[in-house]
C-alpha cells in the first residue's frame, strides 16, 4: 500500500527516462522509504551528520496536480521558453569578484559555456535585460535586505555582479562566517544586504544531530533589523528537509525524522506551512511597510542518483516546455508558499503593505544546464578524467540563470513601475 503511493507519488523527472525512474523508485520503495534529500548543499558548511530524508507519504501530493498561477499581472513572467542570446551575460568571472568558489564555474574549469547564451521569453511579452544604471538611480537612498538560505546569498551575488558593472560595492559588515553581509554603494547612496535565516523562524542547533524549531518565533537575526530596509526579498523551505524537532509555545509539538524520539511525524510541508504563516503575517502587519517580496522554492537538477548516491547533472542545454514535469514534492512546497503568500498578500493589501511574488520556480526548472555539478571545486578531474567528485546541481553557476531572476525583479520593482514600459509590453 505504501509502496504503491509512492510510485504514484513520484513522478520521474524527465520524462523519456521514464522507465529508469520508474525502475529506481521500486528499487527505493521496497526499502518503504523514499529519501528526499536535495538540501544537503545547504547545510554542508554547518553540520557534519545528516540524514535530510522525508517519507515521501507524509506529504499531500495531490496538491502537486493543480498548480496554481496566483498572479492577476500584465505580463506573467514565470511562463516562457528559454530562447538563445547570442550577446550573453553582463558580467564574467573577470569582472566580478563576489562569485564564491563553489558557483564559480568558469574559474573551476567547466568546459562548456553554451548555458550562458540563453534568455528568458515569457509567453505574452519580453522580459528587459537588467540595466544596473537605471536600476541604481531608481534606488537612490534605497536599502534593500535578502532573507534566507544559501540559495539566496547565490542570487545577492548575482545581483552584486551585475551591478559591479556601474559600481563596485563595498562591505560595510559581515559575520564571522559571510553569511550575514551587507554591502553600499557611496555613489548611489545605496545598501544592499543579505541575512542568514534558512527557516525564517528561529532554530537552534542542539548538538550536530539535534535540531529545535520554534514555528511560532520569528528568527530575531532578520526580525530585529526589518524596520531598516526599504525592500525586503525573502525565501525559505529547503532547510526543513533537515530533521528537527520542532516547538510551539516552547514545548515540542512533533518532529520530521526522529524515530527515537516519542513524538508525532510532522513531514516538511506542515512546519514549512507554519513557518511562512508567522514570517508573511508579521510582514503584512507590521507598522514598518517596506516592498515584500517572496521567492518560490527553487528546483535541484539531480540525475543518476541524488546528492548523497552520486547524482549529477550534465546536461548542457535547456529543457522545452513539457520535457520537465518537475518532483511533486518540489510542486506541493511551492504551492503551500503561493497559497500561503496570496493570503498574506490579501491582508497586506488592507495594511498598504506592497506584497509580490516572485515566481522563478517554473523557468529554474526548464535550466538543468545551469549548476556547477562538479565544478563547484577547482578543476575537479585534473589528474583523473574517472574520478567520482561530489556535484552540485541545486546552487547555480554565476554568471548563469539565477541572473535572470534580477531580471524579474527589476521588472518587478523599475519597470512595473513605469507605465510606458507596461503598455509597450500588453
Ligand atoms: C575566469 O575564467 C577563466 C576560464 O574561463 C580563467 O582562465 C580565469 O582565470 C578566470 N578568472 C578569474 C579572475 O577567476
Ligand atoms: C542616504 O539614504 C538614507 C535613507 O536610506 C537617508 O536617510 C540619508 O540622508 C541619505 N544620505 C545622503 C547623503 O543623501
Ligand atoms: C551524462 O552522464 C550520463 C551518465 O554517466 C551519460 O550516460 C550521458 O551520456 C551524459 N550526458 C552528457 C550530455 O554528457
């Protein structure tokens, strides 16, 4: 019985691969688990144990067959085809120098550079390229803060490259580890910062095993520097594949993976729920109405295997729309984060609070081509063509398609501003 829901369960990723996932998952479902566990990245420079493994039963797919498009906009930008662009990316490894190690693809010695020749073609109108001077003139005395995971401290690199191109930022903070780092343009009068806060709500971490989740307290790490920031970009979930016991009113309510403890199995999609329930409210509430944005749960690109048996990613090129049906657990966490966002958004709107989404789930999904795989470490086969290296298909190569997704944004807060632009696109 469990067997079988779980086979309906998972769909494979690709589609003419069909047969081989299927063959995999009976593999993995006469052990009765399936493990999910792409997160691993992102915890891999803090822990040194983990199991991220969830019981795909736990969690309500059904949900995954009506996705649903929230937006009432002009143009919806998270539908489209990658098309090519022959004159590619505003910024290299060259004229960047905030590319960590890991997303640095071009130093690291990926071969290929086809995936950097691709744009986005939303359906019904065109999506501008990033233009870093109209962009830091309209955020003259401006400050912006990204809150969440290492996923986003990738995209606030992209973001930094690009405008690297106008100006070169310089590092007014950082916390021991560069997770929490905050950047000004003197020039333009302008901050742009990040913060470390991978469940939006606070944590803490035991030992290297023990983790403890409190749904209904706020990370104080972003919380207690909200009212600073004129726009607010945030994201979360990927970290709730960890196990972790998690509180409510201080006293634990469930857990997601611990079968020595004696407490109910909560999943990832219920804590994840609740954790956005008590971030979005405080920002649609809040006296301080900064410009909210969310971002939707980011895809992994893992084949062969996942990211703890030898996974990897080498395609190098796009997917066509309909090649990709995407994890329907990845659909169920982006659904609960449009469901629970439309909601807030509704209140938000009452307060005067400017509450949008930022949709870059569904063109993530079409790039395979855009990780380091394994060239998240310096020239990982020198010396050895055959060597097995750990790959990364979850974070994305900088330059890369993260890129595009400042390209929403600005669309988002420049140019849906403007309503010459608007009716030039309708
Ligand atoms: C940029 O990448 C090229 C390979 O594409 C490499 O030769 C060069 O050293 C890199 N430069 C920097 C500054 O990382
Ligand atoms: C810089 O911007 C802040 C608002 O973020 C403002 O209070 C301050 O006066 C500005 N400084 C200058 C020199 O314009
Ligand atoms: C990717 O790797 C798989 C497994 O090693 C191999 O069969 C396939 O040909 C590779 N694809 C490309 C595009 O290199």
């Amino acid at each position: 019985m469990a067997d079988e829901k779980v086979m309906m369960g998972r769909e494979p990723l690709i589609e003419h691969e069909k047969t081989k996932s299927i063959k995999q998952i009976l593999l993995k479902s006469i052990a009765g688990v399936l493990l999910v566990g792409f997160a691993c990245y992102l915890f891999l420079d803090s822990f040194t144990s983990l199991t991220p493994e969830t019981e795909i039963n736990s969690l309500p797919l059904e949900k995954a067959v009506n996705e649903q498009h929230p937006k009432k906009e002009v143009c919806d930008v998270s539908t489209g085809e990658w098309i090519p662009n022959p004159s590619g990316p505003i910024y290299t490894n060259a004229t960047c120098n905030h590319i960590q190690n890991h997303q640095n693809c071009m130093k690291n010695g990926r071969p290929d550079t086809g995936y950097l020749y691709w744009r986005w073609k939303p359906s019904n109108c065109d999506l501008p390229p990033f233009d870093p001077v109209k962009f830091l003139n309209k955020m003259r005395d401006k400050s912006w803060v990204f809150i969440g995971d290492s996923i986003f401290r990738n995209h606030f690199q992209s973001l930094t490259c690009m405008l690297s191109k106008v100006e070169e930022l310089v590092e007014t903070y950082h916390d021991s580890a560069y997770r929490c780092q905050t950047l000004f343009s003197p020039n333009y009068n302008f901050t742009l910062a990040v913060i470390w806060a991978p469940y939006l709500v606070q944590y803490e971490s035991i030992d290297s095993e023990t983790l403890n989740i409190h749904l209904d307290i706020l990370d104080s790490k972003w919380s207690s520097e909200y009212n600073k920031y004129d726009y607010v970009v945030i994201s979360g979930g990927q970290w709730f594949y960890r196990s972790a016991i998690m509180y409510e009113n201080n006293k634990a309510v469930g857990c997601h993976n611990c079968p020595y403890e004696n407490l109910r199995e909560l999943g990832v999609v219920e804590p994840y729920r609740k954790a956005l329930q008590l971030t979005l409210n405080f920002m649609a509430r809040a006296e301080h109405k900064p410009f909210v944005i969310f971002r939707t749960w980011t895809p992994d690109h893992f084949e062969y295997g996942k990211w703890y048996n030898g996974g990897i990613c080498n395609r190098t090129e796009p997917f066509k729309e309909g090649e990709i049906n995407g994890y329907p657990v990845d659909l169920v966490m982006r659904n609960t984060e449009v469901e629970e966002f439309g909601k807030a958004a509704a209140i938000g709107e009452r307060n005067g609070v400017r509450m949008e989404l930022l949709d870059t789930y569904h063109l993530s999904l079409l790039r395979p081509d855009g990780h380091p795989g394994p060239y998240r470490t310096y020239h990982p086969f020198d010396g050895d063509k055959k060597k097995k290296v750990q790959n990364d298909c979850l974070h994305w190569c900088l330059p890369g398609p993260i890129d595009t997704w400042n390209e929403l944004l600005m669309k988002m807060v420049i140019n849906g501003d403007d309503h010459d632009s608007i009716s030039a696109l309708s």
